[in-house]
C-alpha cells in the first residue's frame, strides 16, 4: 500500500519536523527570490511547498494538542 504525506511525515520526531519545516521555508525563501529576478517560473514548486509546510505544521499542532490532552486527564 502506498503511503500517503501525511503518514510519513507522522512517522518523524519533533526535531525532524521543526528542522524540515525551517529548510522548507529556505527554500520558498530562495525560490521566490529567483521568481523576483525573474529567473525562474517556479509557481508549481512553491505551491508544493507551502501545502508540505502546512501539512508538518498541522502535525506539529495535532501532537502538541494531543499532550495536552493527555495532561488534563
């Protein structure tokens, strides 16, 4: 069965999600950078990339709810 985004990136710790989440927003640094200097037509890239962070970030946040909810019980 093939593994869908989600589930790889459930399958990460925190640190590897936060350092992924830093390069990932690097990289839509650079690249919309190029896209100003008219180098490169990365549109589709960018978009990918922005859908990949949001996607380690809701992560991130379903964890960080998940022990708070562990806590209160």
């Amino acid at each position: 069965m093939k593994r869908t985004a989600k589930q790889a990136l459930e399958e990460l710790s925190v640190a590897e999600l936060e350092s992924k989440v830093r390069e990932g927003a690097e990289q839509m640094f650079r690249l919309k950078f190029q896209m100003s200097m008219g180098q490169t037509d990365g549109v589709n890239k960018l978009r990918s990339l922005r859908k990949e962070k949001a996607r380690m970030l809701t992560v991130l946040r379903e964890r960080e709810l998940a022990a708070q909810s562990q806590g209160k019980k």
